[in-house]
C-alpha cells in the first residue's frame, strides 16, 4: 500500500470512529425516567416522570385511577343556571375544595377570559355531570372520555349533536392522540404544556397526565405526539387531548385538607380560571398503610435500559 493510500486510510478510520463516538454521546443525552406509582388514595396511584433529551427537558406529573375500586367516583364541573353560558369557571383547585374530591385536573376547552373573576362560560366538546349533559357536542366530531356509573370508561367520538346514553361523567378534548395503541398524529413541534386523558387496554385503568410548559432547562413543554408517547410509557392504550397551556392542571387533597398542586401552571405557577374539571372522590388510606413507603421500579432510558428494584419495607 502507497504512503498516500495508508494516510488516507487512518484520516477515514479516525473520522469514522470519531463520529461514531458523537453518535453514543449523542444518544446518551436522551434519558428518560419513570418514577414508581404510589398509592396516595384508595383506587389512586400518581407516579412523576422526566425527559432530557439534549435541549429538551420535560416534567410530568400522572395519576392512575383503578376503575375497578368501588370507592371511586368521578365528577365534573355541573351545569350553572346562568343560561346561555354553561358553567362556572373556578380553579381546579377550588373545584377539589368545593366538592371535597382527593385529585382533580381540567377538562374541556371554553370560552376563555382574560377576567380574573369566575364567571359564566360556554365549553368546547361534550360535558356531563352527574348525568346531566353540561354541553352536548360541538360542530363535527368531538372526542370524549366517557364513563358510565359503575365506571366503565371508554373514549369515543360523539357527532354534532348527539346526545350519548348511560353516561354519567364526560369530558372532551381536541384531538384524539391513541387508537388501540396507535398514535394518530404527526409530529407538528409545537411545545406547550399539556393535560391529557387515557385508558389501559384492559380498560381497568384510568390515566391522567400534565406536563409542565414554558421552564426554559426545567421543562420546555411537549408535543401532541410526544404526550402520546408519555401516554403510552404509563399504559394508556387509547387517549385524548384535553385543554393545554395555561389551563392544565392536576392537583390532590393534602393531608390537611387543602389543595395540593402537583404541576406547575404555565403563568409562573398561577393557577388559570377553567370552565370545566374533572375530579375524583375516594377513600383515604388507612393511616397504618399509608406511611409504608411503596415498593416499585425506577425505569431510566438512555443509552440502554436499565431497571432498578426499589425494594423497601
């Protein structure tokens, strides 16, 4: 081999293990934890998650509901009297308060105000309290979370004007993001913060998750398809978006009986007026139970996957 051919030779095995080495440093960066779920109520298990991936950092906060359990009941924000508008907007933490429910998170899109107050709106989407239909549909297909009194829960598509049967509670949103397991949308690369609703594909498990928006190098917000992916990683089977941005929202009873929020709302934590919310009532842990420190996994993705037993007593 000439002289030329063998330098040429070591300049192209150099480059190549160079790139090869930015290559896994690359992929390196992309980490993504799963924190263990832990049961805070009877029937209700919230778990916490975060992405850094190079310049894009993501916080979630998720709440898994056993539909199974007979202490649970679902509620949403009733019909107000002050026609032609339709609810209330409250916070969602002072709908938790109001109605003594243990978690709750915001629903539907409204009619937004920039009005401090409470006030009377009228909701996007199909809304259902105790039976009661809040709002039927809007024009065109909407997508809801329905679930009926003995807590089945499914996710379906309602046309304008429709009026479901056997639905005791509903909430709707904009657009559906899983369809037996699939995602539905493409990537657009808009980040903002998100609320989001899913059900497992056995249908015993309610999923509800927000993930913080607008913290530059804390959490910068997600996609639709990415809340489709955070979906998916607690379970969900088939989802819907709900109402995003400054709205979302989740929050449980403390242990003094005040609100807890568990996000941080996109308006420096300030919580925003909704029209509608989604609650839940149970029952509390007995206290003996309640301060055993959960058994779990602790799942990081990055480069590999590694699973850690946090095995405690």
């Amino acid at each position: 081999m000439a002289k030329s051919d063998l330098v040429r030779s070591k300049i192209i095995q150099f480059f190549s293990f160079a790139l090869l080495i930015l290559a896994i440093a690359k992929r390196s960066d992309a980490t993504t934890i799963i924190r263990p779920w832990q049961p805070i109520f009877q029937g209700i298990e919230y778990s916490s998650g975060s992405l850094t991936d190079n310049n894009l950092h993501q916080l979630v906060n998720v709440l898994r509901i056993d539909l199974s359990n007979p202490h649970i009941h679902f509620f949403s924000t009733p019909k107000t009297a002050q026609a032609p508008r339709e609810t209330l907007t409250q916070t969602t933490s002072g709908f938790l308060k109001q109605y003594k429910l243990q978690v709750a998170v915001n629903a539907n899109y409204f009619l937004h105000s920039s009005l401090p107050i409470s006030r009377p709106t009228s909701l996007i989407g199909l809304a259902i309290s105790n039976g009661q239909i809040v709002h039927p549909t809007i024009q065109g297909n909407t997508t809801a979370l329905i679930i009926t009194q003995k807590n089945s829960a499914s996710i379906v598509n309602y046309p304008f004007g429709s009026i479901p049967t056997g639905v005791y509670t509903a909430v709707s949103g904009i657009p559906e993001l899983l369809k037996n397991n699939q995602i539905l949308l493409a990537d657009k690369k808009v980040l903002d913060s998100r609320t989001a609703a899913g059900i497992s594909k056995d249908g015993k498990y309610l999923i509800l998750l927000t993930i913080d928006g607008a913290r530059p190098g804390v959490s910068d917000g997600a996609t639709l398809y990415q809340t489709a992916q955070w979906l998916q990683r607690y379970g969900a089977y088939n989802a819907v978006n709900l109402d995003g941005g400054s709205s979302s929202t989740m929050v449980r009873e403390d242990v003094n009986g005040s609100a807890k929020v568990l996000n941080r709302p996109r308006d420096f934590g300030i919580e925003r007026l909704v029209g509608n919310n989604l609650g839940i009532s149970t029952a509390t842990i007995d206290p003996i139970h309640s301060t055993t420190i959960y058994s779990g996994e602790f799942l990081v993705f990055g480069l590999g996957v590694s699973l850690l037993r946090l095995a405690r007593d």
